[in-house]
C-alpha cells in the first residue's frame, strides 16, 4: 500500500471538494464554518476557487472541512 491510498484528498480537485461542500453546507453554512470573504458576499464556485488557490490557508481549512464531511459519511 501507498501513501496515496491513505491521503483522503488524492484524487481529488479543488473544485470538486468546494462543489461538495456547497452542496451539503450551501454557501450561508460553508460561510458560519469558514470565516472568508469570496462565501459571504456574492459566492460562486469561479470566484472561490481563485481565492482559494492564491490563499494557502484558506484552501488548508476549506480541505480539512471536506476530510471531516467525508469521515462522517463513513461512519
């Protein structure tokens, strides 16, 4: 087994990751979680994934917030 197989985020794009959040949390939900400007105030999936690919530590938490959605489908 490899590395790969153990990484939740492998395999997986940006843009699928903030589709999937929007999709359970909606854009109001995602905004109460995740303190950023781009999901308050006129939110699209465009506009975040710009703002998420030149902001790390934005992109870190909106990750983290998708491996903890995808833990707790598992269970």
């Amino acid at each position: 087994m490899n590395d790969s197989n153990h990484d939740p985020l492998h395999g997986v794009t940006l843009e699928q990751i903030l589709t999937a959040l929007v999709a359970h949390y909606q854009w109001q939900g995602l905004a109460e979680l995740i303190d950023i400007r781009c999901f308050k105030s006129d939110p699209s999936i465009k506009s975040s994934l710009t703002f998420l690919r030149k902001t790390p530590w934005a992109r870190e938490k909106v990750e983290r917030l998708y491996v903890k959605l995808q833990r707790g489908k598992r269970s």
